[in-house]
C-alpha cells in the first residue's frame, strides 16, 4: 500500500506552484513529517511533509515543473515495497487514448458519469471544461481539472514585466555567464514593482530624525526590557508605533484606491519588509495600534526568524495596510522605496551617521538617519505626506510621545 504524496492547499488566491527541489530521491526511506519536497509559490515557498514513515517510491513532478493545488507529486510506499506499478501509470491515464480504442462510443459512456463534486465545484470557479476524467467509467476527478487548468496556465504567456531584450553579448561573455530561471517569488516581486510603478501616481517626500531621544532610551533599558520580555529592545519597536499614531492623524496614508472609491481603514496593520536569500517578504503585524513595543519587537523577531527558514505563512503576510522598510540595515544612506500595491505608502528607513546639525545657535554631532515616504498622489496630498513624516520626525525625536500616545 502506498501513500499519495500531493500539493497541499497553499492559501488564498494561490492556486499553482513549482517544484523547487527534492529532498530525498527515489528508494530513500523517510520519517513521518521529514520535509520531502519543496515548492515554491508567488508568495512563499513551503515543505511538503512525509504523511507517514515509508519509502520515496516514485516521483511523478520533477525540479522546475509547475503544479496546480492537488495535484499528485509522487508516492510513499513500505520500506521494504518497490514502487507499485498500478499507481506509476495511474497520472498517464489522461493522455492514454483507451476510451477511443474500445468500441463503445466513449462520448456517452464518458456524459453518463457525472464529475465528482470536487471537480464540478473547481470547474465552476475556473471555467474550465474536462470531457474526459482518470475515475472509473472516464469520471472526471479534481485533479483532472487542476491539471487542465496548469496546463492552460502554462502554455498562457507569463504575466510578468516584460522587459527589453537583451544586447548582442561576445562570444568570449557568453561562456562566463550563468542564466538561472527567476524563482515564482522573484517573478511576482518583480511584477508587483512594475505594476506599482505603472498604476500609481507615486512622489517621494524626505525628512532627517535626530535619534538621540530613541537610542538614549534604549541604551537605558535595553538590558532591563530584555530581561522581562526575552527579546531585545531594537528600533523597529518605536518606528511602528511612531508610524502607527501618524496614521491615526492622517487617515489618508492608510487608505486604499477600489475602482471609483477610497477605502479608509480603521485598523493598522502595519507591514515590515524582511530580506532574505530568496527575496524581499512583508509580514505583517496586524493591530499594532493595540501592541506594547515589546510586543510589536516580539512578533517583528519572530516572523524574521521564520521568514528566513522560509516557514512563514500565506495569511502572515497579507491584509498589511502600510509599510516600512529598512534599508539601514545593509547601509543605505538614503532610497527611495516602492509603494506595496494596493497600500497607499511606504516608509524607508536608513543606516544613522553622525553628522554636525544646529543645536540652539550651536554646532553638535548628533546621530541622524534619513526618512523617506513614497506615497500615492492620487489618494494623499502633498500636504498629508509631509505632515504624516513631521509627526513621524516627531514622535521618534520625543519618545516619551509615544509611551503617552501624545
């Protein structure tokens, strides 16, 4: 007996994925709930867990192919089965050509099963039609459907920005480049940018912050914060609730564009931009307002840990309403960020220097950092943006602003 080894539901409005790789190869015993294979989404990339101990005993999609929710990835079987013959051939019976060989008319014998409900459910939402199914009888099953539908998705031309093609490269170049294919969440990041580019009407407005008042307060009580909450007092704490109260101010930061209407939104979900080897991500933590500091630094550490083992979740990173990004970390000194569509404004953040300001008719060094909001002029105005950075400027330069929600 064997176990079926299929792509588990990857979340709303994800409906394929590609093969990224396989852990274990054909013949190799595996544990219950050992990562067998890795899939890749527009969003994520996930594990696919071994369902029981056993043996890989067939692996139907390879590295790279593209598979739609459902659909069958390979088999486990006991350790001491080789891999069974029925279920090799099973996914081929599609494509056999039997209900044409046998002389019956397959076109009625195939009407006069219906679809299993799954499928009839998938073919409404999709459109799609099947004539034909893998079931007893030429049933079509959910994953007939699925298939026709990544079929169609496939063979459609990719949505991505298209981009330029290439100049003529030498000879002596050619051979010393590496072409890799572009990663489902490469190419989504890279269409997101562009649509953001091409539908929005996006400014950038600038603002320096003295961070003396915020790193006094955490050089303080650092230790201490740790201690009590077990995780340490960073920055990201007192921009989000610096950023969170600027939009209690300014309504239109948080709002969206739908068709002909502006939607303001009366809750902050405030998304942090996380790097990682795979790309950018954007978890989002979700009713800042009503998080303490400690509690904001603790779910900010939490989904970077596991936006960098890649265990983040589909629904953790949508629904954000504004978002920072911190560019600081790798040294900017100053950028201008992409809006995250459909959100309506983006905050960057940049490394701190010291520099020489005027401090009350003298000269000080005093450790400065660059903001940056890029925003949608259609939705906020020039006015709103530059008011919405001053109270950010603001409340990070008085921080006890933001203990007393001033």
């Amino acid at each position: 007996m064997s176990n079926e080894i299929r792509v588990p539901t990857l979340g709303e409005s994800v409906t394929e994925a590609t093969i990224g790789r396989w852990f274990k190869k054909v013949g190799e015993a595996v544990k219950a709930d050992e990562p067998l294979v890795e899939l890749e989404t527009d969003k994520v990339t996930i594990e696919v867990p071994a369902p029981t101990d056993g043996t890989l005993s067939e692996i139907l999609v390879e590295a790279g192919e593209t598979v739609g929710v459902g659909a069958l990835l390979g088999s486990l079987g006991a350790a001491s089965q080789s891999a069974p013959a029925p279920k090799a051939a099973e996914p081929a019976k599609p494509a056999e050509p039997v209900a044409a060989a046998k002389p019956i008319e397959p076109a009625k014998a195939a009407a006069s099963v219906p679809p299993s409900p799954a499928a009839a459910r998938v073919m409404a939402e999709t459109g799609a039609t099947v004539e034909s199914g893998s079931g007893k009888r030429g049933q079509v099953l959910k994953e007939d459907v699925l298939a026709a539908v990544a079929a169609v998705r496939t063979a459609a031309p990719s949505p991505a920005a298209p981009s330029a093609p290439r100049a003529p490269v030498a000879a002596d170049d050619a051979g010393r480049e590496e072409r890799v294919r572009m990663s489902k969440l490469r190419q989504t990041i890279a269409r997101r940018l562009k649509e953001a580019q091409n539908t929005a009407a996006m400014l950038t407005t600038f603002n320096e912050v003295d961070m003396t008042g915020v790193m006094a307060l955490r050089a303080s009580y650092k230790d201490l914060f740790e201690k009590k909450h077990g995780v340490k007092l960073g920055f990201m704490g007192f921009f989000v609730k610096a950023v969170v109260q600027a939009l209690k101010e300014i309504p239109a930061v948080n709002a969206e564009i739908d068709g002909e209407d502006l939607v303001y939104k009366n809750y902050y979900h405030v998304g942090v931009a996380v790097g990682t080897d795979k790309g950018l991500v954007v978890p989002v933590v979700r009713d800042a307002d009503q998080l303490s500091i400690a509690g904001i630094e603790k779910k900010i550490g939490e989904y970077g840990k596991r936006a960098r083992d890649g265990l983040l979740r589909i629904e953790e990173m949508q629904g954000g309403t504004f978002t920072i990004s911190n560019g600081g970390v790798y040294g900017s000194l100053m950028s201008t960020p992409i809006l995250n569509a459909p959100q309506s404004g983006i905050l960057g953040m940049h490394k701190i220097q010291e520099r020489p300001m005027v401090v009350g008719g003298k000269i000080e060094i005093r450790p400065m950092m660059y903001l940056a909001l890029s925003y949608d002029h259609r939705v906020i105005d020039g006015k709103e943006a530059v008011t919405f950075l001053v109270r950010v400027k603001e409340n990070l330069e008085d921080p006890q602003r933001l203990v007393l929600d001033l």
